[in-house]
C-alpha cells in the first residue's frame, strides 16, 4: 500500500475516533455537572449514592466498563446492545461525567462561600449567584484538570477497538495482519496533531480567563 493509500485508510478511522470523541464531551461534560451536584446534595442518600457510583466507575478500568456494556444486556436479557459504537459512547459518556464531576465539585468547592453571601445581600437568589458569580470562576479554577481529562479522552478511546469498533487503532492493526507494521506508528502523528491543537485551544481560553484572578 502506498503512503496516501494508508493515510486515506487512517483518516477513515480517525474520523470514527473524532466521532467518539466529540460525542462523549458533549454527554460528560453537562452530565458531570449533574452528577456533582449529586454527590454535593445535603440529602444524604443521595449524596452516598452519587460517590458510590463515582467510586466503582473511577476505580475500574474503561475497557471493563466497554466489555460490561457492551456483551452484559444480552447474557441477562438476551438482547446485546444494537451497536459497538453506541456501547462504546455510552460507556466513554457516563465514564468521563464521574471523572469531570470531581473536578466540577472541587472547583465549586474552592470558591469562598462568602461570595454567596454577598450575592444574596444583593438580592440574588442562589441559582443567579452560582451562574452570575461562581460559574466562570470554576470554568477558570477547572480548565487546567479538565483540559488533562480532554486530551486523555482523545487517546483513550482507542479501547473502543476491544469490542471491534473500526477506529483509527483497529484500521492500523488491520494493516498489520497483511504484513504492513509501519501504519500503526503512523497513528502516532494524528494523535500527537489533535492533542497539540486542543493544547492551543485550551491555552488560549486559560488566557482569557485571566480576569479571575486570586
């Protein structure tokens, strides 16, 4: 195979693994919020319910959360989850949320609770304090940690593969069993590519929150 031959085949893959990328941010990331809000509630079943959860899925590897999701639905209900891909989304999704609502929960958490007070003494409700005041503070404090979760995001979701989604990893190894060894090296560029421009982009909004500064 030639060199845009295999590009041509690795692109084709990789657009699997910006699919599953993009996919998983846009369910995590508002889903983490919820889930932080859970595991901060002042009732407290609900609040040992949340970080139970939390706990089992940050302490047990991804690709065992992919497997589970994927084969478990149809050795109880004999019905396996419809496709690879959505098993894999929804095990990526719920996933990140618990990993992104930690650090949401630690950013709300370092805020002083004396700007609550001096919004409400303005006649603010709570709701208005938190997205008014607090909000964009936390986006500044959890920029650096979530940006770390992103570029992970982007490298793990080549265990996708483990349950036979076709992304780029999987396009490469595909490659190998025909005797070719040097594409899965050449993955390597379009990770490293991707990963130095969320570096960029997350530089550059750091550098606009500057304003808050403490």
């Amino acid at each position: 195979m030639s060199f845009l031959d295999v590009t041509a085949v690795l692109w084709g893959g990789f657009q699997t693994t910006l699919l599953l990328f993009v996919l998983t941010l846009v369910f995590s990331l508002p889903l983490g919020l919820v889930i932080s809000f859970g595991s901060m509630s002042k009732f407290t079943p609900l609040r040992l319910f949340v970080k139970v959860i939390v706990w089992i899925v940050r302490g047990t590897p991804l690709m065992l959360q992919v497997i589970i999701i994927y084969y478990v639905p149809g050795m109880l209900f004999g019905a396996p989850m419809a496709a690879r891909f959505n098993a894999a989304l929804i095990a990526f999704s719920f996933n990140y949320a618990c990993y992104f609502s930690e650090i949401y929960r630690g950013g709300i958490e370092s805020i002083s609770h004396s700007q609550y007070e001096a919004g409400q003494v303005l006649g603010m409700t709570r709701p208005q304090v938190f997205f008014r005041i607090i909000f964009l503070q936390v986006i500044k404090r959890i920029i650096p940690p979530t940006a770390n979760e992103v570029i992970t995001l982007v490298k793990d979701t080549a265990l996708a593969r483990v349950i036979m989604v076709v992304e780029i990893i999987r396009e490469a190894e595909f490659m190998m069993s025909r005797g070719f060894i040097w594409p899965l090296f050449y993955t390597g560029i379009f990770y490293l590519l991707f990963v130095g421009l969320l570096t960029i982009f997350f530089g550059h909004i750091e550098k606009r929150l500057n304003y808050f500064r403490t």
